[in-house]
C-alpha cells in the first residue's frame, strides 16, 4: 500500500468513508457487473499549474508520482520535458514542497522513462525505469532510415532505489533490461512493503505480464503470472497498492480490472468496477483512488465508461465518487495515469497526454 510508507490519511478522507459503512457490502457485490460507473459525485476541484518548474523548463509526459513521509511533499517522475530522457541531462526525478516550489531532483543520465515511483517509509525514492537508450529511429522515419549513434553506455528496464538526497543505493535487474529468467523488461511500478518485501510490476507490452517479489536486499524471491486473461493472468499490470490487510491490489488495464493476491502470489479476488486502470493509490483508511486514463474517445472499445479518478473503497469494492476527465472527446486531455493522495486528502494526478501535475482539492 502506497500509503503504508506515509503517515497518511486525513479528516477529508475519513468523512468519505462514514456515510457508506453500513451498505458498504451490497453495494460493491452491485457493482461488480460491467456496466458503467459514471455517475458518481464529483467533491473535488482541479488545480493546474500548482507544481513551478525551473524557468525555460516544460513538462513532459509523466506517470510516476508519490507522496513524501512528510505527509505533503510531492515526488514526481517527468519524461524531460518529453516523452523520454533519452539524450537530455535533465533530471527526470522532481521533489515539490506543499507549495509547489521545486526542492530537489536527480537522475540525469540513469533513468530513461520514469513510470512508476514509490517512496518508501524511509524516505527512499524507488523508481522504474520502463524504456532503454538504445538506437531509435524518429517517429515516423522510414524502416531503412540510419539509426543514431549508439551510446557508450546501455541503460533501462531497471528499478533503482535512491536514497532522499539522491544517492543511488540499489538498482534491480540487469542494465538495458532482459526477459524470461532474466529481468526487468518493461517495468511498470514498484512497491515496498511494511516487512521491505518489494514487488515489481512487468510487462507494458508485447508478451511479457507478470509480478516480481524480491527481498528488502534485492535477491530474487518469485514471480507469477504471465499474458493472458485468465485469474492470475496479466495484460499490461499497471500499477500496485497495498491495502491495510496487506493484500497486493495489481491495475490489470488491459484486463479493464483490479486483482486481488496476497503477498504469496495466491488469487483472492477481482473487481471490475473501477474500469480501466492505469494508477492506484490505497489510503491507510483504505479509500481506493483508480485513474483511468485510456477509456472513452481513446479506446473504442471502451466508449461506454468515462476516464477520470474513481473513488472507492479497498474493503468492499464500493465507487463511491467519480472526477471526470474535462474533455471526454479529447486524447489530449486523457486524465492522469499516476495519483497520489497526502496526508490532507489532496489529489496528485500525473499526466502523459496533456504533461501535467494536476492538484484535486475537496470544494
């Protein structure tokens, strides 16, 4: 659980979950059906242009954000002002205080696309890497055009572990990535749990789903799953939270679902109700924050249900409310992929269509 590694929770929050306590049961087993959940209130306001970059600096895309053991700091992972860091020496990894000035970054040079982050209890900043800095020909470019020059050093498909200030304490998995019994290749989010057991998400494409559990040292524990769409199976496993009980709760966007393990692998559970999902954030009160980002206009398939960030309950699969995306028609106003929630009940969303930080505040 995200929130396990902050002192988290707020009166906002707390009053979410008083009035559903009671049907709370009935009311997740209702929704477990596939029809749309878009109807739900909207208590929040959006706030836009909170977080201050460097002058000349610009967003780029983003998906990675997390909430510092102060309560109200934001950590933030942004693509360079792009959609890669490949070739920039900016630092992909930003620190904002609770009044959006930039307080720290770092990893200029290591990470090449920033896609999941985690701060752990501690304070450490664990980050995945989802993409390496290998030749690539521009979008668009014909098949035999020449490729750039290749770099001195191949990087990517890493999890790096970083200390507050910056210094580089552990990297998992292999530089430039690997698949099968090697690893990572397309890590997704990484999450540490209360005993610093860590779990790893892989798999963004191709044909490769599964999670990784390692040791607080980094040694490699197990793995399970695998492409597919059966119980246990993964299409793109997204992103990862922890809920009070310590179940693992795993984004299976491409499966439009949440999956339910326990730390040991085994299947307990499925939701649909919370639609597509691309972040997840778990309250230390068990509220549950979905962000979908890639339902209505953007995925045809998926018309009937709206993006935006569902809010719910971890206990008993409730949606109780609903932050719609302000321009359903619109790839590039997708709603975030990352959230984050601190310790007031303030909404992060961290976005890659739009390449924003947006703030979400109780009206």
């Amino acid at each position: 659980m995200r929130a396990l590694a902050h002192v988290g929770g707020s009166l906002a929050v707390l009053l979410l979950a008083v009035p559903f306590a009671a049907a709370g049961a009935q009311q997740g087993e209702a929704q477990r059906g596939g029809a749309p959940v878009n109807d739900r209130p909207n208590p929040y306001q959006t706030e836009v242009g909170w977080a201050r970059l460097p002058e000349g600096r610009t967003w780029g895309s983003t998906s990675a954000v997390d909430i510092d053991p102060d309560g109200v700091s934001v950590w933030v992972g942004e693509r360079c002002g792009a959609n890669t860091c490949v070739g920039s020496n900016l630092d992909p990894i930003l620190k904002f205080d609770a009044t959006g000035k930039l307080v720290k970054s770092f990893g200029a040079g290591l990470i090449m696309w920033p896609h999941g982050i985690h701060v752990d209890r501690q304070g450490n900043v664990w980050v995945t890497d989802g993409q390496d800095n290998r030749p690539r020909r521009p979008r668009g470019a014909p098949a035999d055009a020449p490729l750039p020059p290749a770099p001195a050093k191949i990087v990517g498909h890493q999890v790096h572990k970083f200390s507050p200030d910056g210094t580089l304490l552990m990297s998992l998995g292999a530089p430039g990535g690997g698949r099968d019994a090697d690893y990572f290749w397309q890590p997704n989010d990484v999450l540490v749990a209360p005993d610093g057991s860590i779990f790893v998400a892989e798999g963004h494409g191709g044909d490769n789903a599964r999670i990784l559990k390692f040791a607080p040292d980094g040694k490699f524990l197990k793995a399970w799953g695998k492409k597919g769409t059966g119980k246990g199976e993964f299409d793109q496993p997204h992103a990862l939270a922890m809920d009070s009980r310590g179940r693992l709760f795993v984004a299976d966007r491409s499966n439009n679902r949440l999956q339910i393990f326990d730390q040991e692998g085994n299947f307990l559970d499925e939701w649909y109700q919370f639609s597509r999902i691309s972040g997840l954030w778990i309250d230390k009160d068990d509220t549950l924050y979905a962000a979908d980002s890639e339902s209505g206009s953007i995925d045809p398939a998926r018309k009937a249900w709206l993006r935006g960030i569902r809010i719910g309950s971890a206990k008993d699969g409730t949606v109780r409310y609903f932050i719609p995306d302000p321009d359903v028609d619109s790839r590039n106003t997708s709603a975030a992929e990352g959230v984050a929630v601190d310790k007031n009940g303030v909404i992060y969303g961290a976005e890659v269509g739009p390449r924003a930080l947006k703030r979400y505040v109780k009206r």
